[in-house]
C-alpha cells in the first residue's frame, strides 16, 4: 500500500465532499428551522412585549408608545415596545412581513401599512378580525377612519392616516387675483382659476405635473371618479375599457396642456420645495399629511395657505390618496390583545389622538379631538385644516384595491408616464399595453 | 536527477519514525485508526464553513429560484405551476424592452469617458509630472467612497432646474423630469462615481508594468505615445479586461442611482420608464409579491450578463492572440 494512500482516498472521492458539504448545510437550515412555530396564543395584556414592524424610522412608534405608558398607565401595566424597521419605505417593510409570514418566525404583533397592500393580506386571512377589540371605541371615529379600518366589510386595520383629499392654495395670491375657491368645483373652473391666476402672477402656476408624476396624484383622482381595474365577477382585468382609469389619465394631460400647470418638476424634488416658498406653485391638490411638510418648505407663510377640498379633477367627487396609512394586527401575532388595546387608545380616543396631534401634527381621526382648541387654531393653517378636513370626510372613498394593487399601480403608474410624455391625446394604447402586461403577470389576483 | 516528491508523495512524520521506539510511543498515545480519521475528517473542517454558507446562501438559494421561477408565489401561500409563462410576459412586456434599452444606454454611454478618462488619469498621476499623487489619490478616489444613496440625492439637488450644473452651463434643461434629458444626468452621476474607481484598478495595473521595458523602449527611441499603445496597452490588457467585465456586471445590475435620481426620492416611485433599468422588474416584483416573476428577470438578468462577460473574454483573448 503506497505512502499517501489516505490522501489519494480523498482526492479520488469529490463526492464526499459534497456529501458532507451538504450534510453540514442541511444541518446548518434544519437547525435554523427548528424553533417553535408561532401560535396565535392571546396572552394577557400585563409584561407583554409589544412588537411591531414599519419602514423608516422608530421615533414615532416609540413616541405613541411613550404616550401609551403615560396617558393610560392602567392598560399598559408593564409592557414594553419593540419596533423592527423592515426597510427605507413601505414596500420593503411588506418583504419583510411576507417573509415573516412565510417562516412563522418574528410575525409582528402590529404592522404599518398602506391601505394598497391591505388587501393582499386580508384576502388570504393573514390579519386578525379586530372587531371585538373597538367595539366600545368605535362610534368615536370618523366617517374616513372608518371606512379605512374595514376590507370587505370586517375591520381588520386602525387607521393612521386616512389621507383625504385636499387642496392647499396661496389665500393671498388668490385674493389678490380675485380667485373665490368655493366657485372652483369643476376641472374647467380649476383651469379658469389659474388663467386669472396667472394674469395677476404670470410666473404662477395652479400645481405642478411632471410626466412621471408621483403615484399618489393617480391614485387620488381614480379613487373618487370609480375606477376599477381588475373586475372579479367577469374574472379579468378592465383597466383598457373603465372610463374612470381613461378619465384619470386625459385630466391629467389636459392640466400638463393648459398652461396653468408647471410641467418641469415633480414633487418632493428642490424646485418643488422652493416653488411652494417663492410663489412659483400657489395652490396644490394633493392629500392631508401634506400640512406636515409645508410649513417645513414655507416657514415664512403661515397664514398665508389655505386649505379646502379638491374641486372635480377627472370626474373625481371625493375619494384619498393610496387609502391610507393603517396599522394591522397580523393573526399570527402574539400579544393582539395588548397589541389592540395600544392601537385603540393611542389612535381611537381623544387623549390619544390629541397628544398625537401635539408630537406629530397628526389631523385627528376621533371627531371629539378634532373640535379641540389646539386642532382649530392651527398656528400655520388656523381653522382652514380641520374645517378642510371635516368636510372631505363625507366623500371620503377608497378605491377598490384587489390582493394585487401593488403590482398593479406600478404597471398603470408606468402606463401613465408613457402618455404623459408622448403625443397621442388619447391614452388607449398605454391602457391596453397595460391591461394585457396585468393579464400575462398577475392572472387573477385573488388566486396569488 | 532526484526528483523532489511532492506533498502528495512525500513520507508523512509518523512513515519517517519507521519502527523506532518513539514511533511505537507515538502509536501508543495517538492509535493509527484515530490518525486516519483526523487526516480524514480535517480538510471537510478547514473547508466546510465556506461550503456550508455557499450552499446555504448561494448554492441553494440559486437552485431554489430556477424552480420559483416557474411558479406563481407570493412568498406565504401555496406556488401555482405556470410554467415559462413568467419569462413569456416579461419578454411580451412593454416594459422590459424599455428597460433593456435604458440599461444598454448606462451601460455604453459612460463607458469609454469613464474608462479612458480613469485610464489618463492614473497614467498622469503615475508619470513623472505628477509630484503629488498622494494628494490626487484619494481626491478623484472620494466620489467611490460616498454612499450612493447620498451620492443620488447631493446630484438631485445640482440638476434641479435651478441646481449648479444648469446655472452654470447657462441652460435650462428639466435633468430630472424631461424624458429626453433623464438618462444623460444618470449618465454623468456614473461617470462621476465611477471614475475614481477604475483609477485605482488601472494605477494597480499600471504598476505591474515594468519600468526596465518602458526605459528599453525609450533608449530605442520610442515615443511617448508609442511606449502607451506598444507596450502598457499590451500589457494592461487583463486589467483592461477586468475593468470591462466588471463594469459591465455592475451596469447590467444597476438599480440604485437611476431610481434615487430620477425616480420620487422620499417616495415609492421609481424611474420612469424612459429611465429605469432592467433591475427594476426584479425590484418591482418582489416588492409587488410576485416572486416568480422577480427570479424570472434576476435569472434574465444573469444570463444576460454571462453573454456579455463571455463575449468580453472571447474578444480580448482573439486580440491577445
């Protein structure tokens, strides 16, 4: 027997190798995968440790939890707060909570979302019936909050931000002007508006629509001119042949086309920024978190902004942006009980909703906080907000988001962007184009 | 003539003891059959961290898309079969040819000013005129260092319609909303960022060629720039290679500067179609839960670069030869 025996065994067997290559690493996974899968065990509310998963940052969640512990010390006994960011924005925060789902591991007790991606998971049965949670809390809240909170009639979400509809406008530059806004309700009066706008101001312009505008402006107008884009009872996708998609898309057009819309900026760009302080932009429909920003871009001119709602833009009476922001309790979760009782008394009472309004200048979804002092006389926007607000809750509509709305928006969002910058008036092929590019990925979208 | 044995033939410590004392002490202590087994067991050891977190994070993974590929699956309820049907629709839609062409465009477009100019830029700090290249160095190397998040967003600002680039340029061209304009300020961010990274691969590729064969060629009386295309062009050639495949990988997988530029920064929204690259309908596609067709475009997406690097490597192994 040659010397180096031992070492020609090695050499002349590479599947060893990788049979013990694979050994160690189906080792290494079924280790991994060996802890207890989650129940939905509903422990007492008392020591429980909340968990909760969002995007961005942690501060607010700490800062409502902060208010829980002081405001309603009786139900937060001794809980504690954890919060996992799952990524920069919403859609890498709902990767992680599919993963979460699909491994049965770190399931949240609370997840933020937008009301788009609501359905996805409501349909399959993945959020917990917070019906017998709210009951007592629920005559309290408004018209849009209550709304939001619900998908196919169960209430499944507490909401956040329900993201009405409103237009914020130059009180001044309109006055000057001559521009009486309650007489702007049609998107022709929206058009006459910023002519008479522009004769006084001629370096003004009503809002601004670049050719890839932001996804919300879309959302905004086909959420209250019934849209629909996916028809369940004929099994297929409809957004070719709905008047209220084609609506949406010439209104935006004609808007980019009739002078008294700036076309060269988007939103939440630098120009955009100091268009809104210099006077260059001096009204813009678009939703209700936006009274957060603008007193960060304008400083100088509280008071000078009003605020109402959004006059007919392509056949849209009413309606929000994306649905909303809202908080899920999954049904896998852990701790809903106390994970509930946090969500309704921080964004179900008057308390809570109010120290929210302080922290975050969150417009109150509770009806009672919204006649509150310090909600009427806003010091940027004074009574004009709530007043503006109040009166978007009648017509506050969701549009029909089915368990596909994620992928959906971002194909008709691409179909938009196409018509906006080509020259065709009518947008029938970038509808078609998308109607088929739905059909061949998403199929049906309640059988994901 | 004595050959000297290889590590494979040579006697191990233990053959070298033969039937000496200290061998039957050794034996005693540390029985053959144990031996055999370390010897045997070892080299899985040495080599099984890597291997396992190759299988369990590449290997396994890769296999496991091919076959999500074919299924319909948003990552918690049950996969459908659907067959190529995912390839099908994303080779049917409009939006992946768009895709296809705007990644074509960031990848030729700053390849040669980014390239050549990385390729001067090292030989001017490497030549003799050059007497402060510890300074140059790390100034044209910074833009690599920087976040390309952060990097996306400082470039926003300086192509806004009022930025720097237009307020010095004397023109007013919309960088970041005109369709026709979107792609060239994507462009300028690659080369900007780019830059100084192939500077440093080809100042490291620049110091393998000899000084001895640039002297030689200069006593033989040629000139400056006969000494860069006969003799340091030659010899870059592998580095050139390199330069190429990798900038080729990197653009067939760009994703973030296109999106942060020119796509709704401190939004969900993406580039445009005029803009946006093929990574895109992975992205969007995972974020949409549609996990069947983002491994669909991720495996387009690797066979399209597999091509490209193969035709690179054919190309430059023809003009070697």
């Amino acid at each position: 027997m040659p010397a180096n025996w031992k070492r020609k065994r090695l050499s002349d067997n590479p599947a060893t190798v990788f049979l013990a290559g694979g050994i160690a690493a189906a080792s290494m996974l079924v280790a991994c995968n060996t802890s207890s899968s989650p129940t939905a065990v509903d422990t007492a509310s008392a020591n429980a440790n909340i968990t909760a998963l969002t995007w961005g940052d942690a501060k607010y969640f700490n800062t409502q939890f902060g208010f829980y512990k002081q405001d309603f010390p009786s139900d937060a006994k001794q809980q504690t707060l954890t919060v996992t960011i799952g990524g920069s924005n919403d859609g890498e925060a709902i990767s992680k909570f599919r993963l979460a789902l699909s491994s049965h591991q770190n399931v949240p007790d609370i997840m933020e979302m937008n009301y788009s991606a609501l359905p996805e998971f409501a349909s399959q049965n993945q959020l917990a019936d917070i019906s017998s949670y709210i009951g007592s809390y629920l005559p309290a809240m408004s018209n849009a909050a209550k709304t939001l909170m619900q998908y196919n009639g169960k209430y499944v979400a507490f909401a956040y931000e329900v993201k009405s509809k409103l237009w914020y406008y130059r009180k001044d530059m309109f006055a000057a002007a001559g521009i009486d806004v309650t007489q702007v309700k049609t998107q022709q009066d929206f058009i006459d508006a910023g002519k008479k706008l522009q004769a006084k101001y001629p370096k003004s312009y009503m809002w601004n629509l670049a050719p890839n505008p932001q996804a919300y402006i879309l959302g905004e107008i086909t959420s209250g001119n019934g849209s629909q884009v996916y028809d369940k009872s004929a099994s297929k996708f409809v957004v070719d042949t709905n008047p209220g998609i084609k609506k949406a898309f010439v209104a935006m057009k004609d808007l980019r086309n009739s002078g008294v819309v700036d076309t060269k900026f988007d939103d939440f760009t630098p120009d955009w920024q100091a268009a809104l302080a210099d006077g260059t932009v001096a009204s813009v429909p678009i939703a209700s978190w936006f009274s957060t920003f603008l007193p960060q871009y304008a400083p100088n001119l509280g008071g000078k902004w009003g605020v109402t709602v959004w006059p007919e833009i392509g056949g849209a009476v009413g309606g929000s942006e994306a649905g909303g922001s809202v908080f899920v309790i999954p049904a896998a979760a852990k701790n809903k009980a106390a994970a509930a009782k946090f969500m309704s008394d921080m964004f179900m009472t008057t308390k809570g909703e109010l120290e929210l309004f302080k922290a975050q200048n969150l417009v109150p979804n509770v009806v009672q906080a919204q006649s509150d002092p310090s909600v009427l006389n806003n010091a940027y926007y004074g009574a004009d907000l709530i007043k503006a607000f109040q009166a978007a809750d009648k017509d506050y509509k969701l549009f029909p988001y089915d368990p596909a709305g994620i992928k959906e928006i971002s194909i008709l969002q691409n179909a938009l962007a196409n018509y906006l910058s080509s020259s065709a008036a009518d947008p029938s092929t970038a509808l078609t184009a998308a109607n088929q590019q739905m059909t061949a990925q998403i199929g049906n979208p309640y059988s994901q | 003539m004595e050959v000297e044995p290889s590590i494979l033939t040579r006697p191990t410590a233990r053959e070298k003891l033969g039937s000496s004392r200290l061998a039957s002490r050794l034996d005693r202590l540390y029985p053959p059959a144990v031996r055999s087994w370390n010897d045997t067991i070892a080299p899985y050891l040495f080599i099984a961290p890597f291997l396992v977190s190759f299988l369990a994070f590449f290997a396994l993974p890769s296999v496991y898309s091919v076959v999500l590929s074919f299924f319909r699956y948003n990552g918690y309820t049950t996969a459908h079969w659907v067959g190529l049907n995912n390839y099908r629709s994303l080779l049917e839609a409009p939006d992946l040819h768009d895709a296809v062409v705007n990644t074509a465009f960031y990848l030729f477009m700053p390849m040669l000013p980014m390239l050549v100019g990385a390729f001067l830029l090292a030989l001017a700090v490497r030549s003799k005129l050059s007497n402060l290249s510890r300074v140059y160095k790390p100034l044209i190397f910074v833009p690599q260092v920087m976040a390309p998040v952060a990097a996306a967003l400082v470039w926003r600002v300086m192509l806004s319609n009022n930025g720097v680039l237009n307020t010095t340029l004397g023109v007013h061209v919309s960088w970041l909303t005109d369709p026709a304009a979107l792609k060239w300020g994507v462009v300028l961010l690659l080369v900007w960022r780019g830059l100084g990274w192939y500077f440093i691969v080809f100042l490291a590729g620049l110091s393998g060629v000899p000084e001895d064969l640039l002297e030689a060629a200069s006593v033989d009386g040629a000139s400056a720039g006969r000494r860069l295309w006969h003799v340091i062009v030659p010899l870059m050639r592998p580095t050139i290679l390199f330069a190429l495949v990798i900038d080729t990988i990197a653009s067939l997988q760009l994703f973030t500067e296109p999106n942060l530029l020119v796509g709704g920064a401190g939004t969900t929204a993406g580039a445009p179609p005029s803009a946006a690259p093929v990574m895109n309908q992975v992205v969007t596609n995972v974020i949409g839960g549609q996990f069947g067709l983002a491994a669909a475009a991720g495996w387009m997406v690797f066979v399209a670069i597999g091509c490209f690097s193969l035709i690179q490597f054919r190309l430059f192994r023809e003009a070697t030869q």
